[in-house]
C-alpha cells in the first residue's frame, strides 16, 4: 500500500460547496474513520480518494503520484 496525501480538496454540486479545503495524509498501515453529520461530503471524499469523481480543486496523491 502507499501514502495518500490530499490537499485542498474541494467539490460543488451547482452552488454547493460539499467539500471545502480538506488536507490530511494518510500513511502506509494506517487506518482512517470519517465521521460527521449526514451530508457533510465523507462519501464525496471517498469518491474523490477512489478516483470514481473529479475534485474541482486541490490535488490527490497516491505514492507520491497525482
């Protein structure tokens, strides 16, 4: 497994802004566990990790590869 590393993500659905400036490194071997209030975009952010949806801003970095 490798480090994912996010920067600045964000995500707008029209007007909506569902995800705002998010960063955060998860390292190799480490666990993560998103948790918050129905739509506050911790699937969205899954997506976006996933590569199944497009950020409209920021970079995701997979071992060190965008």
């Amino acid at each position: 497994m490798a480090d994912i590393e996010l920067h600045a993500i964000e995500k707008r659905y029209g007007d909506t802004r569902v995800v705002n400036g998010v960063s955060l490194t998860i390292r190799d071997g480490e666990f993560l566990t998103l948790v918050g209030p129905s739509g506050c975009g911790k699937s969205t952010l899954l997506r976006i990790i996933a590569g199944l949806e497009a950020q409209d801003g920021g970079e995701v970095r997979v071992g060190g590869t965008c």
